[in-house]
C-alpha cells in the first residue's frame, strides 16, 4: 500500500516538475493565428471583402507550406498596428515594417522579404516658371541694384566735372545728373554711342578709371547673374536628409521614415497614411512629403497624379521590410526558414514582377 502511494506521489511530483519546464511562450500551431495588418498599397489592400498585396501573397506562399489556421485583425494606422504587436494583441503582423534599431528594442523580425527606399515627393514644378522665380529672386534684384549704383556713382563724378565746362552735354541740375548717369551706363557696356564724352581734366580721369573698372564689373556681373539664377535651383536639390530642414516637410506618424526626421531634428508634420500625405502635396499645403519609395510611388499612380507630383530621384536611406513579431515569439523560428524557402521560389519572383 505504501510502495503504491509512493509510486502516485512521485508521478505527481514528475508531471508538476513537466509542467513547470513548459515555457509559457510554447507554441500551439493548432490555435487560430492572429494577424494583424493595416491598409498599404500595394503591400496590403482590401479588394472586394478580401485582402490583397504583395504581403498577402508571400503569405499566402508561406502558409501553403505551413498550413496555419489565421484570421486578419485590421488597424486603423501604421502607429496602431505597431502598438498592437508590441502589446501581444496579435500573434504577427504581415505588413511591410520597416526593420530599425528603435523597433528591434520592442518587437522581433522574420527575415526581410522586400528591400525598399526613403523617398521624398514633392510638386512638379515647371522649369520655366522656376526660371523666372529665380530671376526675380532677392539675389538677382540686389546685383543689378548694385550695379545701377555704381553706375550712378560714376556719372555723378564725371557730371561734377562736366557741368561747368561742359553744360551743352551734362547740363546742369538733376537733368544733368541723368546725363552723366546715361554716359556712365553707355561707358560700361561699351556701346560708345559718342554723343558725351569728357572734356575736362578730371572728367577724363574719372572715365579712365570707370573704362577698366567696368571691364572687371562687367565680368563679376555676369558671373554674378548666372550664380544669382542657379543657385536657388542648387539650394532646391535634396542630396542628404539635412536638406530637407530648408523645407516644409510632412511624414507618417510611426513609420521609420518620422524615425528618420527624428534622428536628424527635423521638423515636420504627421499625417496618418500616404493618402493624406500625397492630399497635402495636391493642395500645396506642404513642400516635401517623406515616405516608403513604393508606397508613394503606387498611390501617385492610383490618383493619377504622375504629371502633377514626382518622387524624386535621391532616396535618403535604404529599407528592409520583414514580418513583425511581439518580443520573444517563438512564431519568427517556425515561419523564417519557411520565408526564406519561399523567396528563392519561382512563384515569388513572379509575384515580384506585378509590382515593379
């Protein structure tokens, strides 16, 4: 009777012992997964009821392999989805986020499925109406009002000279000033019409020394025009993330592109998704609109915007979109080796070609 209490005790002892080892994490493939997703084209859409994209695809391809039991649960944003995985409130999620330091702290990542780029959209601007506003820039007004006083400066000098021994020509008063402007202004741009010269001693100095001083002026303005009409255009190019601080910027909230803006301190405005985002470029109510290359891309498209916004050529960093996890799931082990099996199928690269 003893041995046979015993033998109960120490089986009760060994399945408590069992059960404290099971990890509270274990994974039960038999449950119905919850996936959590948010409206991105072209990565995530709802067509007709169902949901369709190039992540719904690769999961589709991963789940013939897998054969999981899922339901999608819907965000209403980027910045909802992502606090939703990182409160355990989904099992995954499938949408194109992407992997950076500050996320990697709250959630855990497949292997990338998707590289992508920090892209900025901006208005397209006609090349003749930019030219024209740099003509009528600040710099272009101030070097020719420059210009016009030194020629001033100069055919007062000479009228100084002139207007006692040289009345029939400079004449006297301000119509004499306006005489010595004329010939100061011909003098420059050696036209030489001939109908005012110098008479007088310091007359004649003076236009000695304005003949080689325009040579030089004349060159310094012409350099200076040129640089006063390209330069804006040269400050108007974006070739680093720091450029755009000369700008009007607006990004979307939580996405690493916000992330990015953070890091460098620069200023901008949050908009929900990309629809907002490319609404406020439409209506000229923001300069610079930074997000993910493709999804700008698509939705210009979609709206048919292309002669209206352009993405522009310089991206600002290189993404790498991958499944997003709660912190420690042990979903990423099961689904990775089956993900990256997948990216090196046929059937992916195909998938791959409808979205390029």
């Amino acid at each position: 009777m003893i041995k046979k209490y015993f033998f109960l005790f120490t089986l009760l002892i060994s399945s408590l012992s069992f059960n404290a080892q099971q990890s509270p994490d274990s994974l039960d493939l038999s449950k119905k997964m919850i996936i959590g997703v948010t409206p991105t084209p072209p990565f995530v859409m709802e067509e007709n009821g169902e949901y369709a994209g190039l992540s719904i695809d690769s999961w589709e391809l991963i789940n013939e392999k897998m054969n999981l039991d899922y339901e999608f649960k819907e965000y209403g944003s980027l910045a909802e989805l992502l606090n939703g995985i990182e409160n355990n409130e989904v099992d995954f999620s499938i949408n194109p986020v992407t992997v950076t330091d500050n996320r990697m702290k709250r959630m855990d990542f497949s292997q990338p499925y998707f590289i992508s780029h920090t892209g900025v959209a901006k208005r397209s601007e006609s090349q003749i109406f930019s030219y024209l506003g740099n003509l009528f820039s600040w710099n272009f007004i101030s070097a020719i009002l420059i210009l016009l006083a030194v020629i001033f400066i100069f055919g007062f000098l000479v009228w100084v000279f002139e207007r006692k021994k040289n009345a029939e020509e400079f004449g006297n008063g301000s119509r004499g000033i306006l005489q010595g402007f004329w010939w100061s202004a011909v003098t420059m741009t050696t036209v030489g019409y001939g109908d005012k010269s110098p008479r007088t001693t310091g007359g004649r100095v003076i236009a000695l020394i304005w003949m080689f001083m325009a040579i030089i002026i004349i060159s310094s303005l012409t350099a200076g025009i040129a640089s006063s009409l390209t330069v804006q255009t040269m400050n108007d190019e974006i070739n680093s993330v720091q450029d755009l601080s000369k700008f009007e910027v607006t990004s979307v909230e939580s996405s690493s592109a916000q992330e990015l803006l953070n890091l460098y301190n620069i200023e901008h405005n949050e908009v929900i998704d990309e629809k907002e985002g490319i609404a406020l470029l439409e209506n000229e109510e923001t300069k610079l609109f930074v997000y993910d290359e493709p999804i700008l891309r698509y939705e210009i498209k979609r709206r048919g915007l292309e002669d209206e916004i352009e993405v522009l050529p310089k991206t600002l960093k290189k993404d790498y979109y991958g499944y997003s996890f709660p912190k420690n799931s042990v979903l990423v082990d099961e689904i990775n080796p089956v993900l990256i099996g997948v990216l090196k199928t046929m059937e992916w690269n195909s998938i791959m070609s409808k979205y390029e």
